[in-house]
C-alpha cells in the first residue's frame, strides 16, 4: 500500500497537486488489532507529519465507555498525556523540534463497543538536518500496548518498521 501512496504522491507532485504532508492525510485502514498501534510518519523539509492510530483497549485496558471510577481515571490519565505530546514522542534533541496538535480524538463504532484513538502531530524541526530519529515513550506507561508498526515516507523513500518496549526508538535513514 505503500509504494501505492508513494507513487501517486510523485504522480501528484508532478502536477502540482500534492506534497508528502498531504499524502500523509489521506486515510489508510488499518485492521483493529488489541495491542498493536500504526504509526504513519512523513517527512518534509523542517516538517514532519505524524499520524497515530490505536485501539482505545491498548492504551487504557478497555475501548467501551468506562464502567467505574478507575476507568474513567485512565480515560482522563490518558487525555492529560495527549495534550503534552512531547512526552509521547519525541525526536533526537538535536533537530530542536516542537510538536502542534492537529489531531486528538476517540473515534467508536456504532455499537459502542470498539474505539480507535485518532492522535495526530505536525513537528516543526529548527535543525532538520540533524533530524534522525524518533523515540515513542508511550510503552512506559502503557502495559497493553505492545507494538507499533511504523510507516514513514521522506525525500529519500519509504521505510517500516516495528517499535517495542525494547525497540521504541525509529531511526529515519
């Protein structure tokens, strides 16, 4: 799917009408999967898109509305996180970057039985030239979370890769 985005950007790019910032908002479907997180990454110029997407279940335990108080403290524990984005992911201290919420909300099915957390950050580097990597920090705290697969798309191609709790940290080259 990829290298499908990959050359409908270039195909875009020649015409105008399109940069790996806007290939990055299109929507992908990703399957569901307990445990396991997507993490899309575009790269451009002093900028990089990111989008991140997981069940609810693998970041508070549950994905239906809260049932009792500790559940509704990790919903709130979790809202709290979101909004310092810096302590979730960041990148080498280097490339002197500052991340801007674009994108934080809970989407859940009809049923209300399944909910997807939708997170999405546009980085602004000082120093993209030193850029070289980024560190997810959401395994810290976060025991059901167990992978990330990450997709990042920049001006020397595309790469994936999978993040862990022992693994959290994706070089970009």
């Amino acid at each position: 799917m990829i290298r499908h985005l990959i050359r409908l950007s270039c195909l875009a790019a020649l015409v105008g009408l399109a940069s790996p910032v806007a290939l990055a908002q299109q929507k992908h479907s990703h399957a569901h999967e307990h445990g396991k997180a997507n993490l899309e990454i575009t790269l451009d110029k002093n900028r990089i898109l990111s989008r991140f997407t997981s069940p609810l279940q693998a970041l508070v335990g549950f994905e239906r509305p809260p049932k009792n108080q500790a559940e509704t403290d990790a919903i709130a524990t979790l809202n709290q996180r979101l909004l310092n984005p810096a302590t979730l992911f960041s990148m080498n201290t280097e490339a002197e970057c500052k991340p801007t919420i674009l994108e934080n909300k809970i989407v859940r099915d009809a049923a209300n039985k399944h909910a997807d957390l939708h997170y999405q950050l546009e980085f602004t580097c000082a120093k993209p030239a030193a850029l070289k990597q980024m560190t997810i920090h959401l395994f810290k705290d976060t025991k059901h979370l167990k992978e990330v697969r990450v997709e990042i798309v920049g001006p020397s191609g595309q790469k994936s890769s999978t993040a862990s709790a022992k693994s959290s940290t994706v070089a970009f080259n």
